[in-house]
C-alpha cells in the first residue's frame, strides 16, 4: 500500500482537529503554527500547503469557525504591531458550556444510547448529527469498553444484506458450498465459490469468514459488498481446527508482517481512548499489568500511526519496538521531505 496514501491526515480529521484547536485558540494562530501542531495535515512547499489550508478554512466557515486571514505586514486587532507571517484568528469568540463531569457509569450509558441510536438508524443526516455528538462528548475522553452492538438477524436499513445473513447462516448449519459475485475494494466483480467458516459482527458490519476455492485461503468477505449470494447443493468437510475466534478485523490484526510483540506505558489521560483503540482485538493478543500494555500484532505500523497523531499519549516503549517506530517517522520525513 502507498506510504502516502496511509499516512496522509484524511480530511475529516483535518476538520475536526482544526475546529477543536481553534477552540482553545481563540487568540488565532500562524499558518507556521498550524502545520507544527498537525505536521501531517499540510504537506509539500509552504504555498501549497497554505492553498489546502484555505480550502479547509472555507470549509470550517461551513461549520460555523470563521477565520480571519492576516498576510504578513497586516494590522492586527488586539495585537501589538503588524503581523509577521500568515496569521488566522476566529472572527468570533466561541461560547464555552461548562465542563460535562459523568461518573463511568453514566458515561457507559450515553455511548451505549448513542451507538443504539446509531445502529438502528438509517437516514444518512440523523446518523451524521448523532455521530456528530457522540465526538463532542467524548473525544478527549472515549469510553474504555464501547458497549458491544448487538448482532441481529435482520437489517432493515438494507434487505439484501438481511438476506445474504439467511443464506449465510444456513450454509454454516448445512455445511453447503456458496456462490456469489463480491465486489472487492478495488471494484469489479469477481466470482467466488466460499466454504464458510464463521461470521464476524465488527463495529456495524457483518462479515463472512470463508475459504476460497478459486484461491484456497481464507478472507474476509463483507456482505454489503456481495451483489448476489446463493447456496448450491455442493457440500463441504467442516475444518475442525479452524479457530475463528483467531480472525480479527482489528487493525493491529492485518497481516502485514510476521507477529511483534510490543511493550509500551500510555498516559492516564489517554489511557480510555487507548482502550477503545484496542477494542475488538482478540483477547489473546492484548494484556495489561498495572499501566503496561503489551500487544501482539501482525501490523505495527497502524499502532505507530495512533501514536503519532498523539505524541503525549506515549511514555515508553520497548527498546525494539521504539526503533522500529523510529524507523517509521523517518520513512515519514524522507517521504515529506
């Protein structure tokens, strides 16, 4: 996969990252400021840099965060003398509600409410305020352990896939061979002949664990992406060994590399966050003694990457594993450079 593509700061967390700092700047900030805070956000020579940033400052105004542009050599209100770099303030002070103090237990509710809410709506604009919500309570203090979201039998946000879950469901009890068209993520449709192994609820998507006889592994196939599924009469021998509970959909669980281990402390203040982080991993994998975590994982590099976009969030780390992460943010520098 393109180092790049990866490691680029998508735009929505642009957004989101410029709107809450903003927040708390109220005095303004320098454009050289701004890339020092988010050094993946705004990449490449200062001027096109700067160019993304205005796209992204028009799209803030959107949001309600307007911000006022001071070119070098420009008067500023409430400062002293000119400005000596490209500066952005808030054209209006932003109101602050009082800190929302929740017990654990009322925290757990709320997001076990919201995600409710979430899984059983289907207007894309409801889903998006609710979504919208939920980040503004909690994103500077997540829930350690998402309530879990309970698998249905049927989705009535989406028929087909209510449907694709039937034939899925009785294939696994009948042991018989599936047809269907998948979609990948690169687009098409590609023919595939499954013996099932499991299905998989992940953070809102149903996903079916099978072997493929046109290539003989074994992937994950999500059903949404299924433009046709059928059972045949063909059966298949039950592999007994198979572990499903060994599959994870969870970052640190791609199989980029061979396992690491890693060895790492996280600050208390990240310490809910980094729990919701490890959410969904197998049980095996992850252990905490005291405030040290250690993790087994086939991706490293997606663990460095939430590290690097909360560089306060690390105490320490293994001795290997550092160096590998520092190997990491080199590759990053040499590819920005």
């Amino acid at each position: 996969m393109d180092m790049q593509e990866t490691d680029r700061m998508p735009k929505s967390e642009r957004l989101g990252c410029l709107y809450l700092t903003f927040l708390q700047r109220p005095g303004g900030l320098s454009f050289e400021e701004i890339r020092t805070l988010m050094p993946l956000a705004y990449t490449g020579g200062p001027e096109s840099a700067r160019r993304k940033f205005e796209r992204d400052k028009e799209d803030l105004k959107k949001l309600g965060l307007k911000l006022k542009h001071y070119s070098p050599g420009e008067a500023m209100p409430d400062r002293v003398g000119m400005a000596d770099s490209h500066i952005y303030i808030p054209e209006d002070a932003p109101e602050h509600l009082d800190r929302i103090t929740l017990s654990p237990r009322q925290r757990e509710s709320l997001a076990s409410l919201l995600l409710r809410a979430l899984e059983s709506e289907s207007d894309g604009d409801r889903r998006e305020n609710l979504t919208s919500i939920y980040i503004k309570l909690f994103y500077n203090n997540l829930p350690g352990d998402l309530p879990g979201q309970s698998p249905v039998l049927e989705n009535q946000g989406d028929p087909q896939i209510s449907s694709h879950l039937n034939t899925v469901q009785e294939a696994l009890m009948k042991s018989r061979v599936l047809l269907g068209q998948y979609e990948p993520a690169s687009g098409g449709r590609e023919k595939r002949t499954l013996e099932s192994r499991g299905l998989i609820y992940y953070r809102g998507r149903w996903c079916l664990v099978a072997r493929s006889r046109e290539s003989g592994e074994v992937r994950f196939y999500y059903l949404e992406r299924f433009h046709t599924l059928e059972m045949s009469e063909a059966t298949f021998k039950p592999d007994r060994n198979f572990d499903l509970k060994s599959m994870s959909l969870h970052p640190l669980g791609i199989q980029i590399h061979e396992g690491h281990s890693i060895e790492l402390e996280i600050s208390q203040d990240f310490a809910p966050m980094f729990s919701n982080f490890l959410s969904g991993m197998p049980e095996d994998k992850v252990s905490k003694e005291g405030e040290t975590y250690r993790i087994q994982t086939t991706n490293e590099r997606a663990l460095f990457r939430w590290i690097l976009q909360r560089p306060e969030a690390l105490i320490r780390m293994d001795s290997q594993s550092a160096s590998r992460m520092n190997d990491f943010l080199q590759e990053i520098q040499e590819l920005y450079s």
